[in-house]
C-alpha cells in the first residue's frame, strides 16, 4: 500500500473483537513507527504506554466510558514530559503537544499499515487517567487509542474532508 492509499483508507473504528490482541512482532513495528517519528531538536519527549493486563485495562478504561473501548484488547498511551520538549526561545512555546501529535500520527497510520484498528481519543477523564498510571506532576498524557483487530460487523462512519481549494492558500 503506497502513503496516499495509506491515509485515505484509514478509518477510526469503533468496535474491536476483544479475543484477537495484536501480536507483539505487529505491535513492536507500530511503536517503532512512533519512536522514529520527529521532534523538536530530536528531544524525542514522549513514551508510550501499552496497557494489556485484564487488571489495568479495567481501570483504563473507566476513563472513557464507551462499549467498544471496553472491547479492545490493548490500549495505546501517547504521555510526555514538558520539561522534556524543546521551547522556542523567541517566546517560550513549548513543542510537547506537536512532538507527540506526530508521533500518535505515526502509530495510528503504522497501525492501520499492519491491519490493526486505532480510534484516536483526546476526550478521555485525564484526572482519572492520571490517577490510575500514577503519573508524576510533569507527566502529560496526549491521547489514547485502542488498538486491536476491528469485528466484521463495525461500522465506521464515512470520511468527509473539505476540498483541498477550501484548506490550502498559495501566498
């Protein structure tokens, strides 16, 4: 599959069959993909959390309460460290949220290269989320994702993006 068949196939799915996990050499490549992506000054600023225990899923996934969370049989964490990012000296911007914006590109379109079915949330409980992960003060978690192999019978919602005349100006 070539870049653009890539990301114009990929889907955000929203049911997973909760007895197919995704096999550790497939999920090693996706969070390779993750590791590989660019940073600001290369600070790399991030891990990613792979939530697979019964024990921990369970409390994962009481921050966001949706059914076909509960169905998947791994959850992806993209959390980083502030501290760690690079901030632009002009006026203090702070690269964290971009750095790990690329790399949860990277592993969601790396997932959906292996065949494994990603739904990127932002809108999870972070304060429970940061409760249950036991994350220090400067620990920031950017988003989640399920990860798993999506039930035959999901239905995923179509596509739309606006024509690329609406989003692009030539200056």
């Amino acid at each position: 599959m070539d870049f653009h068949e890539l990301v114009t196939t990929r889907k955000s799915s929203r049911g997973y069959n909760p007895s197919a996990p995704v096999p550790p050499d497939v999920l090693t490549r996706i969070l390779d993909a993750g590791r590989l992506a660019p940073s600001a000054k290369n600070l790399q600023p991030w891990k990613f959390l792979v939530i697979t225990s019964p024990e921990k899923l369970d409390e994962v996934r009481a921050c966001y309460d949706r059914e076909w969370f509960r169905q998947a049989p791994q959850i992806l964490i993209v959390k980083g460290d502030r501290n760690a990012a690079w901030v632009r000296p002009a006026d203090s911007w702070n690269s964290l949220e971009t750095d790990m914006a690329i790399a949860m590109d990277h592993l969601v379109l790396a997932a959906h290269a292996e065949g494994v079915a990603t739904c990127w949330i932002s809108a999870f409980d972070s304060v429970l989320l940061h409760k249950v992960l036991q994350l220090t003060p400067d620990e920031e978690i950017f988003a989640i994702t399920p990860l798993g192999y999506a039930s035959p019978d999901t239905e995923t919602r179509p596509k739309t993006r606006k024509p690329l005349d609406e989003v692009v100006e030539y200056r």
